[in-house]
C-alpha cells in the first residue's frame, strides 16, 4: 500500500487543530498515512504544542496558504499528499475512501476532493454545501476545504501549489483540469465560523465576486483585501 502525506497550513490554528487532527491519528490508518505535516506560517498560540502531542511533523514557512502547502510538500516523504485545511474534519469512511483511489492505477493521474459539509445544521448552510459540490460537479472547481489528494508525481508535474496568496487551490484545481478531479464518497465537514460571522448570504456572494476577479486576471493580492474586509 501507498503511503500518503496529509499536510496542513497553519497560522495560530490550535482550536482547529483539536478537532481535525483526532481522526488522523486513529489506530486503523495507521498503516495509510506515512506523516502529518503542519506548515506553520509563524504560529503565537499552541499549535506547535499539539503538532508535537500528535507527533506530527512541524515545518516553518512564510505566511500564505500557497507557500504553505508547497512547503510542506517539499518536505513530505510520502508516495501521495492529501492538503487539508486545519478546520476541516474528515468523516468516517475518508480512509476507506482514499485507499480505494490510491490502489486505482488509474488515478495517477487525477486528484480527488471530499464532498463539502459545514458544521452547522441550518439550512442555509446545507444550502451552501449543496451549491458547493454541485459547482465541484460541473465546473471541476473544489475549494481547499475540501481536501485534495493527489500523487507526489503528479503533483510534482503539474508544478505544485503557487506561492500565491489567494485563490492557490483553484489555481491548481484549473491545472489538473475537471476530467481529472474526482469526488471521493466521503465528507469533510469544515468550521462554518466565518459564515456565522460574515452572513450565510453575504459571505458565498463575497467569495463568487473574489473568483470572478480571479478569473478576469485580477493580481491575488489585490483581490486578498475584499476577501478579508
């Protein structure tokens, strides 16, 4: 069996962390997963006391999730690399889930994703999820909350995470291209705080204008200041 390196970004994500870290640590996949790797953006808060409780792997890099995600993956030493986001929890069956597309010869070549949950049971956040992953269906475009699995050979020839500092997972999600990205049959749930904080209308509508400007050739960074406003 393949081994897989699961890396996370982080930037003081300790509360996250104690949630999305249990499932990786469980006596069943142990046999799966060759390492755990937090790229830390310069963390004030625990993190680096839960990474070593965890025994993950702890890897300093420059602020911004591109340069985190390929930090880490510089660094891993696994035959596939799963990124996750650290509040992002995998569900029950997510291992079964990636075992069964990483034994597929034929997915060398293609990268898979999670269906999105959020956890919070109102409807308007069942409605998010559900727009989610049909966008995922037709235009091939997971976002980084939903996890992305992909050999260490493949990934490597697409050229990897760009060290950019938005819009890093559909930048890569457009150069594996939507006939190679497959929905795994399994969720991850991933913290709707922001939602609750931002509008459950607000905050999608705010998201849909960010990828627009993205896709009409707007610089990431000027873009990273209407995503946090």
């Amino acid at each position: 069996m393949a081994k897989v390196t699961i890396v996370i970004p982080t930037l003081n994500a300790a509360e996250g962390l104690r949630r999305s870290l249990p499932p990786l640590a469980e006596f069943g996949v142990l046999d799966l997963i060759r390492e755990v790797i937090l790229a830390d953006g310069g963390s004030a808060d625990e993190t680096a006391e839960i990474a070593e409780a965890a025994g993950a792997v702890l890897v300093g890099a420059e602020k911004g999730r591109g340069v985190q995600f390929a930090a880490g993956a510089a660094a891993a030493r696994g035959d596939w690399l799963l990124f996750l986001h650290a509040d992002t929890v995998l569900q029950p069956g997510w291992d079964a889930a990636v075992r069964g597309f990483i034994g597929d010869p034929a997915n060398a070549r293609r990268a898979g994703y999670f269906r999105f949950a959020l956890d919070d049971a109102r409807f308007a956040a069942r409605r998010i999820a559900w727009l989610a992953n049909l966008r995922c269906r037709i235009l091939g475009l997971p976002y980084g909350d939903q996890g992305l699995l992909i050999s260490r050979e493949f990934y490597n020839e697409l050229g990897g995470y760009a060290p950019v500092p938005l819009m890093e997972d559909v930048d890569l999600a457009r150069r594996i291209g939507r006939r190679r990205l497959v929905m795994l049959d399994a969720v991850a749930v991933t913290s709707a705080e922001r939602y609750r904080r931002d509008g459950f209308w607000l905050r999608p509508l705010r998201n849909q204008f960010c990828l627009l400007l993205w896709f009409l050739g707007v610089p990431p960074r000027a873009i990273i200041r209407i995503y946090y406003r």
